[in-house]
C-alpha cells in the first residue's frame, strides 16, 4: 500500500502548542528573539523544540538570523525560523535591540492570548505582523525537520498564490480580536495548518538540482520507494523487493536513494522504524500516567516515590530513566519492579519504560 510519506512524517512532528503575538511597530524598531533552547521554558514549558514565524500583515520589515544577510518582508509574507536560531526583525538592518530591555514574552500576561506587543516610539507605524511559536517534541528521527533549512520565506505580496496566506492572517487577526472561547485553540491550529503549507511550498520551490529528502520525495523512484516504506514500515521489505515494486534495479535504486536521501533505504526504513516504536511508547507512558493520575484523584492521596525491588538490585539508570519519563508528563515516580525489568521494562496496562 502506497502511503503520502509527508503526511506521514508532517503527523509525528506532533506540533504541541502556540504562543501568539500580535505586533504594531512604528520606525525606527528593531526586536530579537533569542535561540528557541534558551527561551523554550519561558513560552512552552515542556516542550523540546520551538519553531519562530512571523507575518507581516501590513508596512515592510527586515528578518535574518543574527550574522547573517536581511531578508526583505513585504505585507503577504511570512518568515519561519524551524531550527530556533535567535534572529532579528527590524525597520532598518543593522539595528540591535537593547539587551537590558524585557522580552515581550517575559512581559505579556501569561493569561491572554494573543498577546499586543508595540516596538518603536512615537515614529509613523511601519509594519504591523502576526508573530508566533509553535513548539514540538524532539524526535529520534524525522526527516522534514532534520531538512529544513535555518530560514524560508514564503508569500507572494503581489500575486494570487499569496491569498492562503492572507486568508490565514485574516482568520489569526479576527481570532484575536474577538476573543471567542476556544480562541487559544484556534490560534494553535491555524499556526500549525501555515507551518505545514509553508512546508508544501518550500518543497514545491525546490531547485532541480537539490539534494535531500524533500527532493527525494518528488522523484519518481525515490518518492515510489519511501511511499512504500511508510505504507508497510512492518514489511519485511529487502532491497530486491523495493527495487522490483518501484520499477528498478536494486543498484539503480540504491544509488539514486542514497544520493538523494543521504542513507541506503535499508538504513532509512530501519531509522523510521525506530522512530514508530519510540513514538508508540511515549504514547503507552503517556497513558499509564493519565491512569495514574485518574487513580491519585479517585484515592485521594498522592503516590510516594519508591522502588520496589522484589529482593534483586535494580539498575540504576533504568530506574532514574523511567522517572524522568513520568516527571516529563506529569505523573508521581513509577513503580519499577524487577520483574518488570526481566520483562523488557514493561509496566502495567502494556506500558514499556
């Protein structure tokens, strides 16, 4: 069974909140935004990436990544920073923000979304931008944000391609200020539904010469092959077997993979797998501590930490690694057991630590 193997890797990305800003500035203004490890905590606690973008809904501003060149925004379009690398937007390139001065996220009100952020002075309004963070989990192995570039920039100010975009702000800014209940979950989804289309347009803009997995997917056999992978990934698929249901040669196939994707197909079904498994466990951990939780409630009373030994010595990494899996999610200390460990680590109701 062929799978749409972006749609596949696009749902374990998991996009797991917003935060919203809504942003008039007036010339001359300048604002940074640190590296997303270094403000992750303040915006989205728990969270382990953070993706930048921003709007620009009206004026035109500057936007690059500290050190390197400006890129111009002209109202319709939008700049995404996917790795988290501290940046700059600015009325005039070469300014820098004041490093004493608040972060607007450390100065918003933690219970209002979006939260109205204004830069500059007195000076006339020179843009006007719709600004957010979207944050996601770290993955083992995910091949759309391991090939993103540091920066795209999407939109087109004066053509018709550009309307997804201003219907898109349209929507964000009437969601903001109308302040409907639900509005924080709106926002969410209308961030997540623009990353992903500025990730459709990234791969379609893609030169014919480029290598890599987006490129990979609009060849004709290495698209067929990963399309197969992510539609059987428990096959046991070999090379011989791709090569034939592709319409190639194992060598031809093999080659032009590697060439484009960066590994062997072999090595990349093989990661893929591994990023299923860890995904399905995360999911199992997830649910043991929502039963826990449910119990603590229903009992009334908190759980201790302990572990319980069953008169064996239980390896010390295992256990602190299963702890900090529950602390993770929200859940008292697991109850490992040495059972359990001989096992596989598996707990109670199927969950594996």
């Amino acid at each position: 069974m062929a799978a749409d193997a972006l749609s596949d890797v696009l749902r374990t990305v998991r996009l797991t909140g917003a935060t919203f800003f809504d942003v008039v500035a007036r010339s001359p203004w300048v604002a940074e935004s640190p590296s997303g490890a270094t403000i992750l905590k303040r915006i989205l606690p728990g969270a382990d990436r953070l993706i930048a973008y921003h709007a620009v809904t009206e004026g035109r501003c500057f936007a690059y990544i500290i050190g390197q060149e400006p890129i111009t925004l002209e109202a319709g379009e939008v700049i995404v920073f996917p790795k988290g690398d501290a940046h700059i937007l600015t009325s005039h390139p070469g300014m820098r923000a004041d490093p004493s001065a608040p972060a607007p996220f450390d100065a918003s009100s933690p219970n209002r979304l979006p939260f109205a952020i204004a830069h500059g002075q007195n000076g006339p309004v020179s843009a006007k931008l719709v600004c957010g963070y979207l944050a996601c989990d770290a993955q083992l192995f995910n091949p759309v944000l391991d090939n993103l570039p540091p920066v795209i920039k999407s939109g087109d100010p004066k053509g018709a391609n550009s309307r997804w975009l201003s219907d898109f702000i349209r929507l964000a800014v009437s969601e903001s200020a109308d302040k409907r209940a639900g509005g924080e979950s709106v926002l969410a989804k209308l961030s997540e539904l623009m990353f992903i289309e500025v990730v459709r347009r990234h791969l379609e803009t893609l030169p014919p010469e480029h290598a890599g997995w987006f490129s990979g997917l609009r060849d004709p056999l290495v698209g067929k092959t990963l399309s197969l992978m992510h539609g059987e990934p428990a096959r046991d698929w070999t090379i011989e077997e791709l090569a034939k249901a592709a319409g190639a040669s194992r060598s031809v196939l093999a080659e032009r993979f590697a060439h484009l994707v960066g590994m062997p197909p072999m090595l990349y079904l093989a990661k893929w797998r591994m990023q299923i498994a860890s995904r399905a466990s995360e999911q199992q951990q997830r649910q043991y501590c929502d039963r826990r939780r449910r119990d603590r409630l229903r009992i009334g009373s908190r759980f201790q930490p302990r572990v319980q030994e069953d008169g064996r010595r239980i390896p010390l990494g295992l256990a602190a690694r299963g702890q900090r899996q529950a602390r993770r999610h929200g859940c008292g200390p697991l109850v490992l057991s040495a059972k359990s460990i001989a096992a596989g680590g598996r707990q109670p109701g199927g969950m594996v630590s």
